[in-house]
C-alpha cells in the first residue's frame, strides 16, 4: 500500500467544516469502516486522526483503515470519503465478514443489490427448458452470501455430528433435507446471535451470475464448466463407482466467479429457501417464490450430473424431507 503525504490546507479545512456542522458522533455501520482512531464511532475525530496520518503526526493507525475508499493507497481522497460517509452523502459498500465456531471459520461475501434478468437468457441456448422461462426482471437488495457450501467441518462444529455419505472435514455436508438445514440454521443463529438462513432463488442466481459484475457467463464463474465446477465430465464416478473412488470434492478447488464464490456450478446442489413454482413475467423486487408448495428449489448441479444441470440458471425441486448425497446448502445473510 503507497502512503502519499499531502501537506495539503483542503482536507484541514474540510476537517474544520464538518466538526461545526455535526458536533456528535455518528456509529459506523459497515464493521467499523471508516473508525480510524479505534473508539468504536465514526466521526469527525476520524477525520483529524486521518488528516495526522497522512501528514505523517500519528503513526498509531492501521493503515487498512486509513485506505478509506479502498484504492490502495491512503491520501486526499480518503479524507473526502469518510466526510461525505459522515455528513451523509455516501454510504460504505459491504465488506467480507468472517465467522468462526469453535476453530471452524468461514466467509460471507457482500452482494451489492441490483437488477438482473432472471431465467433462460440468451447465453443458456437451446439448453434452457420451460421451467427458466419466462425470462423476468428481479431487483434485489444488498446481501451476504457464503463464499462456500457448507462444509462438513461446519456442520459438525455446529450440530455435534456429519449425515454426509462422503466424509472428509473439507467436503461439502450432504444428505441433509431441506428441514435438516433449517435446523442447521437456527442452531448456527443461535451460536453467533446472526441472521443467516439459506438464499432466496433470485438471490440464488443473481451470485450465482456474479452479481453487478456478471460477464454474461453459462456456468457460475465461465462458460467452461471443467475449470469453474465439479461434475461427471471432470469427477470419475463412472467409471470408478462402487469403488469408494467417486463423489464429492473439497470446496474451493475449482475456479471462483465475479463475486468469488465457489462451486456455484457442481459439487453438490444447493437448497434455496423458496418453494418451487413457476415464473411470473412480471418485474419483481426481492421476491420469495410462492406462498406454498410442496417442493424446495434447489440449484447449482453437481458432482453427478452433467453440464446441462450446472448452468446458472438451471432450477429444480423435490420434497423438503428429501436426501440425497449430491444435495447440501450455501448460507446466505
């Protein structure tokens, strides 16, 4: 990171501007960004802690901090950034956060909401059927999505046991139903005082696209599913099957998409929080499926499955009670 020194009269006066107009202090709201002396609150005490960090007076600052707007480089404009952030004008994006239960650590990257066309779009060709059409526009909020599925360590941290048929800490958890995640879940908010609970399908296919940063790709993270996903082309199941030799993979060992997510396409299904339904044409903002069903959504293909169930926009659903080892979860938040 280059530390630029600015001996500059502007970030002290604008200093100087804030300080008359907000006299109290204002809490940060995006894990503390923006807290450059440590106390918790974002406020024009930051700023002057700021302006002395670049001038070179305070050497008592995390530099990550000061890198306010998150150029890689700590100057001017972060000084503007964290004033505009207190007088109201701009607002942090969403950052990673990592939790951890007991030594089990894992990562919820930021979704920046937006608006995306959902269904068989074009990139999905002849491969698309009558269950991603019609095509419709969804806008959706902000949100947290996990940057893996579930892995089993997880679960067993969590629940005291594995139900997975393959077993090895760094797989994905299978076998569990609908209904086993839900409790999954609840257990897990009860440990980190949180909110997690599975994704909605939008939100689902909306990470699973990359977000605002989609490049339009058939599969989540390219439009080649051997390097982005784990599936039959890739895994050896036909012709090692009943050997012991075939089945899941480790998470995180094939490519990531624009959001750095892995395994979005293959490894093993993910269950989605929504009923199973058929699309409306309509435009909708941060729709939840239908009021009730008896089928869950679940996305993403898997380890045994081909290419065709691996696309981005590939949906399904069965029986909340239904297990199967090639069916596990992703967390949202």
């Amino acid at each position: 990171m280059t530390i630029t020194n600015h001996k500059t009269l502007k970030a002290i006066i604008l200093a100087l501007m804030i300080s008359m107009l907000f006299p109290c202090s204002l809490m940060a709201q995006q894990a503390k960004r923006g807290d450059i002396n440590g106390d918790n609150e974002v406020d024009v005490s930051d700023v002057t802690a700021l302006i002395s960090y670049i001038l070179g007076s305070n050497t008592n600052v995390d530099p990550s901090q000061a890198d306010v707007n998150r150029d890689n480089e700590v100057d001017v404009s972060d000084v503007t950034t964290l004033i505009s952030y207190i007088l109201g004008s701009y607002e942090f994006p969403p950052e990673m956060q990592e939790f951890t239960i007991g030594n089990v650590t894992f990562v919820m990257m930021p979704v920046e909401g937006g608006t995306f066309t959902m269904g068989a779009t074009a990139e999905q060709g002849s491969d698309a059927n009558d269950r991603e059409l019609p095509v419709h526009e969804v806008t959706l909020s902000s949100y947290y999505i996990a940057s893996t599925e579930v892995t089993q360590e997880l679960w067993q941290a969590v629940m005291g046991s594995n139900p997975s048929y393959f077993k090895a800490a760094q797989l994905p958890v299978e076998n569990v139903s609908w209904e086993d995640c839900q409790l999954f879940i609840a257990t897990l908010n009860e440990l980190t005082e949180s909110n997690f609970r599975l994704p909605t399908e939008a939100e689902w296919e909306f990470a699973a696209r990359g977000g605002n940063k989609s490049m339009g790709y058939k599969y989540a993270g390219g439009n080649n599913l051997d390097v982005v996903g784990w599936y039959s082309g890739n895994d050896s199941w036909p012709m090692l099957r009943g050997t012991g030799s075939y089945g899941t993979h480790y998470v995180a060992t094939r490519g990531f998409n624009e959001l750095e997510l892995f395994d979005m396409s293959g490894n093993v299904h993910e269950w989605c929080q929504d009923w199973f339904g058929t699309y409306s044409a309509e435009a909708q903002t941060d729709p939840t499926g239908p009021a009730s069903g008896t089928s869950r959504v679940y996305r993403g293909g898997s380890w045994y499955f081909d290419e065709w169930f691996c696309r981005v926009s590939f949906r399904n659903g069965t029986t909340p009670t239904y297990r199967s080892y090639g069916i596990g979860l992703r967390l949202a938040l």
